[in-house]
C-alpha cells in the first residue's frame, strides 16, 4: 500500500465532507454534530431501537451516545419508552424529529443531485459500488483490530517461545538483523528483566485464532527511569494499530509504576519504527544521554527519550 494512496483517499473524503456540506450543516445549529443527525436516521429506520443498538451502529462509547440522545430528548426531536430492562430505553423519532430530518434529506439531496447530473449513469454506479466497497473494507478492518487481544506476559515457556520467534522473524528475514541467542533471551528470564513490584511486564498480541502477532516489555532501569523493550508487530498486522494498542498497555504500567522517564533504542534501518516513536511523543537523544545503567543492546543506534508526565494525554488519545 503505497503512501499515495492513503493519501489520495484522504484528500478526496474531506473534499466530499466539504462538497457535501456537512460543515456548514454543523455550524447550523448550536452543539449539533454529525453523530446527531446520524443518530436521529438511526430512530427513523428502527423506532424503538435502543440506546445501546445505535452506539454499536455509530461505534460511539455508552457515555458519547448517553450525551447525545440527552441532547435529543431535550429537543424534542425523540421521546422514549422503558421496557422490562428499566436500564434500557427505546427510541422513537418525534414530529419534530422528522421535520429535522426532512430538512437534513433536503439539504443533501440538493447537492447529490447537482453531482449526479455531472456523471452518466455508468459511472454513478461505479461510484456506488466503489464506496461501498470502501466501506465493507473499513468494516473488515476495524472488526479485525477488535479481535486483537493484548495479554500479559505468564509463566509459560511454550508462550515466551512462541514470542522469539515472532521478534527473530521480523529481525532475521525482514531487516538481516545480526542477531545472537542471547539478545531476545531476556524473555525467557523475564522474571530477571520484566518482572517487579509483584507484576510482569511484558505484554504480547494475539490474533482471533490465538497466534502471537505483537509484543513490548517494560524493563526498570531503577526507581525514576525505565525503558521500552522489543517492541514488534507483524507485518500483516501493520498499520491496524496494534503498535498503539501494546504502548497504550506500557504507557499505562509506567504511570502506576510512577517512573520519571522512558527510553529506548532502536535500529537505524528501522524506520518506519523511529517516526513511530516520533509520533507519539518521544524525542531522539544522543547515546550520551542514557541513563548509567540502561541496557543497550548490541545493534541499537538510535535512541528516544519521554518524560512519563506526558503520559496521560497519549492514553486519552488512543483510547478515542
């Protein structure tokens, strides 16, 4: 997948949000947003759906969809019933709501049909079915990320095995990494290098047939500093944010570990790795920089520095 394309593709969906109208559809009315509109089509299609059916639709947290129907039921563009679950409430569009949502349609239909008028009705179903299979494609990969689970590490060798050879596959066949025995063997001694204040951490990926597919370790320098260690993900799993799911599980330890800083080191043919760690917030250092007692390993050149204070803020982030 080359970088054009990602490019391409999102250049031309904010082009279609803006032609659309979506923005000036936003700035229509106070503390409106997309999801409401969305939300109220949602009621229309299915009356008395229910408040948790439209989140899993509009793949909104319990909290966000909360907040919108509020919002809703104080406009009155939707009312409510309560069934036997007295959790649970069933959603009907109201008079309002369909005057609302008449409008919506107007707007839309407007500018679809002045677009459409510009295309010949072979490629209006080049267009749809293009779309379409855009979105089933979003569809299959958001759903394939959702089955990714991030486990800590245990005591079982079959596992810590199971990860080495994960790592050493990337390192030997991807990059021709020189790699010796002992630079991944600290997984096997992780309770030397991975485990303290009476817990592991190491954490690993798994696919939905239960194949290892990612890990990342945290190892304590001492009692202000820690470093990131053996972070990898598979190549088929790139760029479905596995890398952010395993530092999300790190980030989180360090804060309850209360360490002042991270570092790591990394390859310098690694370089998607390094604009990575960019990314999220680390700063490259000079080799100078580290700690007395961090545990360089024999092939690292670069190195990357975070203050843990930071920390918060990039778990909120991932977690959106």
């Amino acid at each position: 997948m080359g970088k054009n394309v990602i490019n391409e593709l999102r250049y031309s969906a904010r082009k279609l949000v803006r032609e659309l109208g979506m923005l000036k559809l936003n700035m229509s009315r106070v503390n409106r947003a997309p999801q409401h509109w969305h939300t109220l089509i949602e009621i229309s299609n299915e009356p008395n759906i229910t408040t948790s059916k439209i989140g899993h639709l509009l793949l909104l947290s319990p909290s966000s969809m909360s907040r919108i129907v509020n919002a809703l039921l104080k406009e009155k563009l939707i009312s409510y019933s309560v069934g036997s679950d007295k959790r649970e409430r069933y959603l009907q569009i109201t008079t309002k709501g369909i005057l609302e949502l008449k409008n919506i349609d107007e707007f839309s239909t407007v500018k679809i049909k002045g677009a459409l008028g510009f295309l010949n009705e072979s490629d209006q179903h080049q267009i749809i079915d293009a779309l379409q299979k855009y979105a089933n494609a979003l569809e299959k990969s958001r759903l394939t990320r959702e089955k990714i689970k991030i486990h800590t590490l245990s005591t079982s060798r079959i596992i810590r095995k199971q990860i080495i050879n994960m790592i050493e596959t990337i390192q030997k066949h991807e990059f021709n990494l020189p790699i010796t025995d002992e630079i991944n063997s600290g997984i096997l001694k992780a309770e030397e290098e991975y485990y303290f204040n009476r817990s592991y951490n190491f954490w690993y990926a798994v696919d939905q047939v239960g194949a290892i597919i990612g890990s990342i370790g945290l190892k304590k320098i001492d009692k202000n500093n820690a470093e990131i260690k053996k972070l990898f993900v598979s190549d088929k799993y790139r760029g479905k944010g596995i890398s952010g799911k395993l530092l999300q599980a790190l980030f989180k330890s360090t804060l309850k570990h209360h360490f002042r800083f991270l570092y790591l080191g990394t390859v310098d043919k690694l370089h998607a790795a390094q604009k990575f760690y960019s990314k999220n917030g680390f700063t490259r250092i000079d080799e100078s920089e580290l700690p007395s007692q961090f545990s360089k390993c024999p092939i690292d050149t670069i190195f990357f520095k975070i203050k843990t204070s930071d920390l918060q803020d990039k778990i909120e982030s991932q977690m959106e």
